[in-house]
C-alpha cells in the first residue's frame, strides 16, 4: 500500500458488479481505489488488511444494498468510518436498491 491518497470501497460481495462498475468510473476519473480482491495478496491475513486500508483511506464509498444491510462485516466497516469523519474523512453512500437499512444503522439518503 502507497501513502497517495486513496477511496475505500465497501461492498458485499453480491454486489461485486455495482462495485466494479464504481471502481471503474472513479478510477476513470484518475481517483486511485483500494478494493479488498485487488489490493490483499495471497496469504494475507484479510481482515488485517482492511482495517489498515480502511484506517488510511481518505474517503470511503459504502455500497448500500439489501446485501450490505445484512452484513454484520459492513456495518462494522460503516461504523469505523463514521468515527473518522470528525477526523475529516468523507463518506459517500451509493445506494444500489430499495433496500431497508439495518436496524440502528446510520444512514445517508
């Protein structure tokens, strides 16, 4: 991992098609992504690496689906990340369906 800046992104993996289709227009846009199948070798410890991604990130897109909304990982990544906005993080949610948010989720609409 370089020290340039970079957007995080969170997704459930059954939203890996909306996910590479963001990824694609940011990094389009010349923005640098860090996603976990592009970023975390083999035998790397996973979870380790996204809390280090996600701790470095200076911006962060949460991918909202009836998939995220039953991820106890994406919540976990989602609460981190509206700790660190006092910090100045941004967070930008792409809501990708019609889906109800999970009980005592913050959310962004």
């Amino acid at each position: 991992m370089t020290s340039s800046p970079y957007v995080f992104i969170s997704y459930a993996r059954a939203d890996s098609d909306a996910a590479d289709r963001i990824v694609e227009g940011l990094e389009q846009a010349g923005i640098r992504t860090w996603r976990d199948i592009s970023e975390i070798k083999p035998g790397t410890e996973w979870a380790k690496a996204i809390e280090s991604a996600a701790k470095s990130a200076s911006a962060y897109v949460y991918i909202a689906s009836s998939h995220s909304s039953s991820s106890s990982w994406m919540e976990q990544e989602l609460l981190y990340a509206l700790s660190r906005t006092a910090a100045g993080l941004v967070i930008v949610p792409a809501i990708i369906d019609e889906s109800e948010t999970r009980k005592g989720t913050p959310t962004y609409r």
